[in-house]
C-alpha cells in the first residue's frame, strides 16, 4: 500500500504528509476546507482531493482530524460509493479502532496508529516523530504494513494487546507529557520566590530536566531517581514543606503526592532504612 490518503491538515496530518512522502508514498490530502487543487507543506507540493475521490485513488487513509469527527468521516466514507480503499487507520491517542467499525460493512481493514509524541507545531512533529514509539491497535492483518511504514519512519512499534486497555496508554502519555508541563510550571514558581523571572525560571530548569531524561535512558528507573527522599532527608522535606505552606500553599497537594510516589519508589527498591520510611511518611502525611 504505497498510496496514501491523510483527512486532515493539522499538526499531525502536516507532519505524516511530509514524513510519508519523503519516504517513497504517494499522498493526496483532503483539509477541512478545500480552496485550492494544491498546498505546499514545508516545501512539499500535495494534491489535493474530496473524501470520496480520495477514498477512489489510494490504498489507505490515515484520518488525523479532531477525536469528535473521526466516526462521522467512518460514517461519510462508509456511504461512498466506488472506493477501493483497503484499510482506514485514525491516529487518536484515546481512541480506539472500534469507532471505525462501520467500514468493515465495505470489507476495509481498520485501526489505530497513535505516535507517542508531543506535536506542537509542525516543525516540531517533522522534527521529533522519526524515532518515535507507534502503538497500533486494530486488525491484524494490517500488522505487516503498520510494521514496515512505521520501520521506514525509523519508529518502533508497540502492539495494544486489547481496545479495552488502550486508555491506560493513553494516560500514561498524558502524565509523562502534559503534565510534565504542569510539573515545569510549578516549579517555575517556586525559582520565582527565589528571585528568578518566569523565563529565567524556565530556561534554568530546562538543563535539570535533560539531564534527568538523560538519567531516565540510561538507568533503570529507581536509580534515576536523586533528591531529598532518596536520601532519606526529612530535614530538607521539613524545610520545603513550611516554606511553601508560608508562600505558596496552592502547591502543597501536588509536592506531598509526588514526594509519596517517591517514597514508594525509594522504600520498594531499598534505597531507605525503615526509620527513614517512617520519617518520610510521617511527614508527607501531615504529621
């Protein structure tokens, strides 16, 4: 299958138009709106198309619009007349392939392809997407193709065992991304109590961060974790515990939560003597 349809022009439909034809795919695209026979993305020239005739001239859709209008695009080419499509894949994190089940009336094989990756912009997505983990659930017989495409992306696939589990997935991609943000932002107030402007707060902490992600490819994941609660320092947990009670109460829930988690991490893989645990708990606790 090595003519392929993208419906939608967002950050990831960019990305895979470009990708997917940099590495030998034809591809027709179809936007929200059609104003022009052709676009340029980054570079590239893409003709452009309806859904039906798009359906009529490639071997594979990839829908990469909004989660809310993936089953009505299911629903409008299910209704197309002459296609000769053999398989429709969307790319929604959260969804899973049962929301294609319509097209199957029309002997077409569905799933879902999903890269585990921040898309902010279109640069960024052609930047960060090649070397990237895919996750595919959906048919088997679209295994092979899901397996090569993501291979020519210079990606690794993972397989979602069941539909049933694939939310699982998809937050813990939310926990690791988005709210690794949320993370950065806290912090960022905490280095402006300290003196720091925001931009300087973020700029600082930004080598902090690669370095733990370069600690996190390296090592098993306990050993990547450094800090106070590794040490079993309950005196500087104290100090950091009055001082955000005293200018910062708004982010006490979020630093006893995590400094539980860990403790967890820490105690289950023995970093800490069982007066240290106590300790810890104990303070993390209220007490």
């Amino acid at each position: 299958m090595h003519k392929v349809g993208i419906v939608g022009l967002g950050r990831a439909g960019k990305a895979m138009a470009y990708l997917l034809k940099q590495r030998g795919y034809e591809v027709l695209v179809v936007p929200h709106k059609i104003t022009d026979e052709k676009v340029y993305l980054h570079g590239e020239k893409f003709y452009v198309k309806d859904l039906q005739a798009v359906a009529r001239l490639t071997d594979l859709l990839f829908i990469t619009t909004p989660d809310n209008v993936i089953s009505e695009i299911a629903q409008d080419l299910q209704d197309c007349k002459n296609i000769t499509i053999k398989a429709v894949l969307h790319m929604s994190g959260s969804m899973t392939s049962h929301v294609l089940k319509p097209l199957k009336s029309r002997n077409i094989k569905v799933g879902a392809l999903h890269p585990l990756q921040s898309l902010a912009s279109i640069e960024q997505a052609i930047e960060n997407l090649p070397g990237t983990y895919f996750s595919f659930e959906g048919d088997n017989e679209l295994v092979e193709w899901v397996t090569l495409l993501v291979n020519k992306m210079g990606g690794n696939l993972k397989i979602i065992p069941r539909a049933e589990v694939k939310t699982y997935y998809h937050c813990g991609a939310c926990i690791a991304s988005n709210y690794l943000v949320v993370l950065v932002y806290l912090a960022v107030q905490c280095l402006q109590e300290a003196g720091f402007t925001e931009e300087e707060g973020r700029q600082a902490l930004i080598p902090l961060i690669k370095g733990t992600i370069n600690n996190l490819s390296n090592l098993p994941l306990p050993s990547a974790l450094t800090g106070p609660v590794v040490r079993g320092d309950s005196q500087t947990i104290q100090s950091h515990l009055k001082a955000l009670e005293e200018n910062l109460p708004q982010l006490l829930p979020a630093y006893l939560e995590l400094g539980k988690g860990a403790t967890r991490i820490a105690t289950e893989h023995g970093k800490l003597t069982p007066l240290q645990v106590e300790d810890l708990k104990n303070l993390l606790s209220g007490g």
